[in-house]
C-alpha cells in the first residue's frame, strides 16, 4: 500500500502494518456533521474526494473500527493515541477537515510519492510497476499492477465474500483458501499472503466478485483509475 511505504521511507524504526489498517479521515458513510462540512456537495462528488489520497491515513486496528463517521475533533483523538506515526502529524496540525483539506494534503503526498519513487521527466515511460488500491463498502485491498499486467495484491487486502456465498466455491478461491494465501478472521476473509494475479480482472473477482469494470474501480496513488491512468488495458 502506497502509504505504507510513505510512512516508512527514511523510517528507522518501521512500523508493523499488521497493526494498523487504512481509515478514511472524511468518512465513506457521511452524517449530517460531513455533508456539513462538505457544504452538501453530490453523492458522486462526495465518492470521489472520499476516496482521494489526501483522504486517507494510517490508525490502529483498533482505532479505525471505532472512529466510523465521527467529527474531525473526535478523530483527532484517536490519531494523538498513534503519534509516532509521521504522517497523521499533518493532520492533527489540521483545525478542519473539508475538501481543501484533502485536496491539499493529496498534493502533500504526490510531492512524497515523487520522493519515494523518483522518475525522470524527460520522457514519460511506463514503470515496471504501479501501485493501486481498491476501497468499496468497507473492502480495501492494495498492491501494484505490473509490466506485464500482472496484479500482485499484498497480504491485508480485504475480500467480499461470506461463508455460504456461491463464491466460496469458486476453484480459484477454494486453492488460495488450501494455499493459506487468504483465511478467515472474525468473519471476514483477507489475503494473509502476498499474490500474483494474472490481472486485474482476476484479482477482481475474488475481492469483489460484483465488480463488472474493475479498471473503472481501481485507483492509482493519485486517485486516478486506472483506466484514466497511462495504462492501458489489454
């Protein structure tokens, strides 16, 4: 996960991501106090910017299933108990949280991410790799996508699926499920290992199956999907 590798570049002491899990600061589920502070803009509008790089951080496990679509102020709470994490100084720094918030710390994190992942301007070249991430009611799942179009989905990512689906008895998904590649923990089922796909459709279907497009769900570390992005698919 791109942010995963922000928080520990130049880190002495990296922090262990089984931990922690992804919080979207603007919650997916707005409340009055959201639509609020977001002036009442467009459900769409509301998709998109929730989803934003800016919009995201790093907590607790713990934490994330508590703060939910609480206020600015009371999720500042829950990111003082986890300080030693750089990144969410920027945001306790923060006296609102509205869409010029996100918009500004997402431009925080592209000038990291042109850091952590130096390029060279004078021709564009597609990288070997790119990082992606997926986050739909709840399922977040991350990795890259590679020169060959190959998807490696990284342990953590979450999958939508309960006991008793028909997907459970997809084959693919019984062989990972042998493989120990993905188990069940407290009635949700997660990659405990490292992946490689032969593309995104296929890491779609098992991590959320209901997807037809997932090209349009994807997202870069930009908040571009991926088929807005340079890629292009096959």
């Amino acid at each position: 996960m791109i942010l995963n590798k922000i928080e520990n570049y130049n880190n002495k002491i990296p922090y262990d991501k089984n931990a922690l899990s992804k919080e979207h600061i603007m919650p997916q589920t707005p409340n009055k106090y959201w639509k609020d502070v977001t002036n009442n803009i467009s459900e769409e509008e509301y998709s998109y910017y929730v989803n934003l790089l800016g919009n995201l951080t790093i907590v607790s496990s713990k934490d994330n299933s508590s703060m939910g679509n609480k206020d600015f102020e009371t999720k500042k709470e829950y990111l003082s108990k986890t300080k030693h994490i750089k990144m969410n100084e920027y945001i306790l720094n923060q006296k609102v949280w509205n869409i010029e918030s996100i918009e500004n710390r997402t431009n925080e994190l592209i000038n990291m991410i042109n850091i952590v992942y130096p390029y060279t301007k004078s021709k564009l070249k597609l990288s070997k790799r790119m990082d992606i991430y997926f986050s739909k009611s709840g399922i977040d799942a991350w990795g890259y996508i590679n020169e060959d179009f190959s998807v490696k989905i990284e342990a953590g990512s979450k999958i939508k699926i309960k006991r008793g689906s028909e997907n459970v008895l997809d084959d693919l998904f019984s062989n990972l499920y042998a493989s120990n590649i993905i188990d069940e923990n407290e009635n949700q089922f997660c990659f405990i290992k490292d992946y490689t796909f032969k593309n995104i459709q296929e890491a779609t279907s098992i991590i959320y199956p209901q997807i037809e497009e997932p090209e349009k769900v994807w997202k870069d570390a930009f908040g571009v999907t991926i088929k807005e992005g340079i890629f292009k698919f096959k």
